[in-house]
C-alpha cells in the first residue's frame, strides 16, 4: 500500500508540472487540452486561415510577458476559447498580474478570422477580445474580465449575465444597445460607458469604482435599471435618462445620481452619500427612502418651470448638510415629502433656498409626524394652495403603451393634458372625446403627463 501510494505521488507530481509552449504559426488544425495544460505563451500566436484552433475548457494559458509586452494571439482562421461552467479557460500574465501585460486576442476579418469566446477568466490584456470587424452582438457568460485596459468594445449590442469585471481601465465601453444581468462590477476606472439605443440592466453590483455607469448621450429609446446596488463609488450613475431606475440601493457614494433628467427615479435607498440625488430637467423623484446622507437632493440645470422635476412621496431624513439645495432660481412645492419628524426650524437649517442665497428659488414643504403620516404643519414661502388634491390629480389609469390614442380609464372626465418629452419640451392636449387624446403626432419614446385638468401630475406612457 506505501508503494502504491508513493506511485501516485510522482505521477500527480508530473501532472502537476506539465506544459506546453507556444510561439508563432498554427498551420493545422490543433487543440490545446488539459492534459497539455498550462500553455506558455513565449511570442505572439498566429492561426493562418482554413485552421482552427480549439481550446478545450479548463485550459490555462500563460502569457510570458517577462520580456515582452507585445504578445498576442491572432486568428486569421478560427479560434473557439469557450469553456463551461465548471470548466473556465483561464488567460493571464506570468508576472506583473495587476496589471496589462499583453495585447490579447485579436480577430483579422478580413481574412477570414472567426473569434469564439465564452466562459473564460481573462486578465492583463489590452485588450482581451478585439475585433477587426465588430461583432453584431457580443454575448458572455459567466465570464471575468481582470487588470484589462478596456474589457469590452462595444460596437452595436452586447449582452452580459454573471459576468464580474474586476479592476479594469475600462470595463464596458460602447453603443448602442445594451443588457446587463447579474454582474459584478468592482475596482474599475470606469465601470460602463455607454451611448445607448437602450440601456437595460437588473440585479448588478457596482463597488468602489471611479465611475459606475456613465451616459454619454440620451438614450434614445429607453432606460431600465432595476434591482441593483451601488455601493462606495466615487459616482455611481451619471446623467441618467429616458426610463426609469427602481428598487436599487446607492449606498457610501460620493455622488450616487448624478444630473437625472426625463428619468424616473422611484422606490430605491440611498444612504451615506455625499450627495444623494441631481435631479433635473423633467425627473420624477418619488418614493425613495434617502437617509443619512450628506445632502439629500440637489435641483439644478433647469432655466424655465415648465422642465421642473417633480419630487414627492420621498423620506428624506437625518441628512447631514442638507436635505434640498435648490440650485436654481425657480419655486418648488415638496409638499409630500417626509423628513421624519423634524420641525419646521431644524428643516428650515437643513433647506438651502432663497432664504440662503437671494439667487435661489423658494421651497414650500410639510412637516410630518415621525411615522410621515399625520401632517403637522404646512410651511409656504410663496403663493401656493397647499394640499394633495390640489397639488396632484392622482388615481390615473390608461392604457399603455400607445400608438395614435391615449386614453384614460376611469370615471373622472379628463379633459387636457400637458405632455413632456425627455427634453423638456411640453404639449397641452385637449381630449377629443370621452378620455381620448391623439398622440399620433408625437413621435416613437418614452412621454410624461406632467399636468391633468390644470393640477400636476406624474405618469408617463410608451409611444410606440
């Protein structure tokens, strides 16, 4: 039994260090196999066309970057890097392993070349898959990208589930359209950098990057963010737009939304920012719990009252430096929002309005009991009827989406409508028949009914 047992020994001994080296032109067919397993890159790695190269799941390459920066692997033919599950292909440096180290796989369309990626751990690269002609959509699967310059490049759509993007330069850059689920984005520069088309993303982590998702442009078509939790970014999402962002955590940032604009922002937790929400030209804030911040709200970027955010049915409580600072000259009613309990002389320290700064605009607010049920006092600093029903027409119910009618669902006749775009640009409707209005003139994206029968409103509709 001793002896059998020292035979097994020496033979995982010998599995243990086998490998295979590799440089220069594949002119066959060949697969990289476990068995051959790591490969040691030592030079740059061409397969010529009419070959293929297969590498097989749970292989693991090593790029030997100790004297050259330079390597990369090429295919003029076809590359298939798609593990399982279980089986990732692991690519990544010898040395320096935080950092690029090495060019990464590159694809020569234009002779032919075919990348296939899937289920792999790729690290150090440039970057780590670049195409000469970009793919249509990009697709990974539990994949991570790690210590890359620029992870993925997008060119026209890509989609991402449990994917982890850990301490890159860049981790998603790109247009147009783009699906993100549960994914994990830690330790990078910039997390996701988009000019989208459509921009949908559910149950994703961003934590302690420089940036979280960035929106270079309007979306064009529509936002979804939902079930996701950005925690100890310097910013977590900036200059979000056209959609909605819901049932999301943003907790220890320095700016958790930056500049929010034609977006719904509802039903999220924001705690221990330095600024919690921007909120601007035509965002709806509401029914957010924003607590322990440094500063709760902050309005600005809005020069007429027609593109002013509505912000209503929010806590807003024990924040710090403040809990609105209207950086405009305009008046708001924040008469539905609770700050827990407080008086109207600790909400008026925590207020920054033109009480501070005559280049302000006023605030109207309510102060609420503890529970934010009972309304203690109602504070007006200019002229406006305070109270719910006359602030809101609320109970709306339409059919949604649309394509040339917009019509209302219930007893109380609606008679005119002002509609907003996400530009802040305002149509007055006026019904054409019972709760009937046409919107066929508008063209395809995401409206908001910001007045019904000349009382504020708060509901949006997809014209399709």
């Amino acid at each position: 039994m001793l002896r059998v047992f020292y035979v097994f020994i020496l033979i995982g001994n010998v599995q243990a260090f086998a490998q295979t080296n590799v440089s220069g032109g594949i002119y066959q067919n060949t697969n990289w196999t476990i068995s051959g397993s790591p490969y040691i890159i030592n030079g740059p790695v061409v397969v010529f066309p009419g070959n293929t190269l297969t590498i097989e799941p749970g292989v693991e390459i090593l790029i030997n970057n100790q004297s050259d920066s330079s390597i990369y692997i090429e295919t003029r033919g076809t590359i298939n890097c798609i593990g399982t599950d279980q089986l990732p292909i692991k690519i990544r440096t010898i040395s320096d392993t935080t950092n690029v180290g090495w060019q990464g796989f590159v694809c020569t369309s234009s002779q032919g070349g075919i990348l296939n990626a899937d289920r792999f751990d790729i690290a150090n690269a440039f970057a780590p898959f670049s195409y000469e002609a970009p793919l249509t959509n990009y697709q990974y699967t539990n994949c991570k990208f790690r210590h890359c310059f620029q992870a993925i490049n997008v060119g026209n759509s890509v989609e991402l589930s449990n994917c982890q993007f850990i301490d890159n330069e860049s981790a998603v850059y790109g247009w147009s359209n783009f699906i993100i689920n549960n994914c994990l984005f830690k330790d990078n520069n910039t997390a996701v950098f988009a000019y989208p088309t459509t921009f949908t993303m559910t149950n994703s982590q961003f934590i302690e990057n420089q940036t979280g998702v960035n929106f270079a442009s309007g979306v064009f078509d529509s936002l979804y963010i939902s079930d996701c939790q950005f925690i100890n970014n310097a910013m977590a999402l900036g200059y979000p737009n056209n959609g909605i962002i819901k049932n999301s955590v943003f907790n220890d940032n320095t700016t958790a939304i930056q500049y929010a604009y034609g977006v719904e922002v509802t039903s999220n937790e924001f705690m221990y920012n330095e600024i919690a929400i921007e909120a601007s030209i035509a965002a709806f804030v509401h029914d957010n719990q924003l607590i322990n911040n440094f500063g709760a709200v902050l309005i600005s970027g809005v020069t007429s009252p027609q593109n002013s955010p509505q912000i209503f049915n929010n806590q807003i409580c024990d924040n710090i430096t403040y809990i609105v600072n209207n950086n405009t000259n305009m008046n708001y009613s924040l008469l539905t929002n609770c700050f827990c309990g407080i008086d109207s002389v600790e909400i008026e320290n925590k207020i920054i309005d033109g009480y501070d700064d005559i280049t302000k605009g006023l605030i109207n607010y309510q102060v609420y009991d503890s529970t934010c049920t009972e309304v203690l006092q109602t504070v007006l600093k200019f002229n406006q009827t305070a109270g719910l029903e006359e602030e809101f027409f609320q109970n709306v119910k339409m059919v949604n989406p649309v394509s040339t009618v917009l019509q209302f669902m219930q007893e109380e006749l609606v008679t005119s409508i002002i509609v907003a775009d996400i530009t802040g640009r305002q149509y007055e409707l006026h019904s054409d028949n019972a709760n009937c209005f046409t919107v066929d003139f508008l063209n395809s994206g995401l409206y908001y009914i910001v007045g019904i029968n000349n009382r504020k409103a708060s509901y949006k509709f997809l014209k399709i």
